[in-house]
C-alpha cells in the first residue's frame, strides 16, 4: 500500500517504513507528526483519488533529523564583460520515517 501526500508543498510517494527528505520542518527531532493531505492512495491495485483529498486519509511519520542537502553552485558569467559571481547554496531538509498510514 502507498499513498501520494503533500508534504511543505511537495509530493511525495510514502509507504510504511520508508524514509523521506522533505523541506524543513519545525518539529523537533524523534517528534511525531501527521499529514492529512493525501491525494491518492492504492490500496493492492485499489485506486482513491481525492477531489482534492482523499477523506479521513491520514499520514503519521517520525522526524529522524534535520541536516543539509549537498552544496549547489550557482556560477554567472557574461563574456567580454570581466563580469563572474559565483555563489552557493545548501538547501536545508528534515529526514522523516513513514510510520503508518490510515484510510478510513
């Protein structure tokens, strides 16, 4: 069984046990948290798709840790213009675990 769930704005793909980085969140580390906007859930070839969500569909995961996703360099150049900046990025994430997933 899996579920399609929008988590920070993004969606994800979340099964049990799986473990997913997703944009920070403001829990603390080893809190629980829920997700109720589900948005389809297959259920062995069972298909709900929500308008917009799927009712009584709700995602419970663990917040693992929050770190860092690798550096991203951002390099600008126009030629002929003696013009460069280069510049870096890293983005910052939270790594959670699906713990269970309830549909009604």
């Amino acid at each position: 069984m899996y579920v399609i769930v929008e988590i920070a704005g993004q969606q994800f793909k979340a099964e049990k046990g799986r473990k997913l980085y997703v944009h920070r969140l403001h829990e603390e580390e080893n809190a629980s948290v829920s997700f109720d906007k589900v948005l389809l859930t297959d259920n062995d070839g069972q298909v709900v798709v929500g308008t917009p969500v799927v009712e009584g569909a709700k995602v419970t995961a663990k917040v693992l840790k929050h770190l860092k996703d690798d550096k991203v360099i951002v390099f600008k150049k126009k030629r002929r213009k003696g013009y460069k900046v280069k510049n870096g990025h890293r983005q910052p994430l939270t790594q959670i675990l699906i713990e269970e997933i309830t549909v009604a």
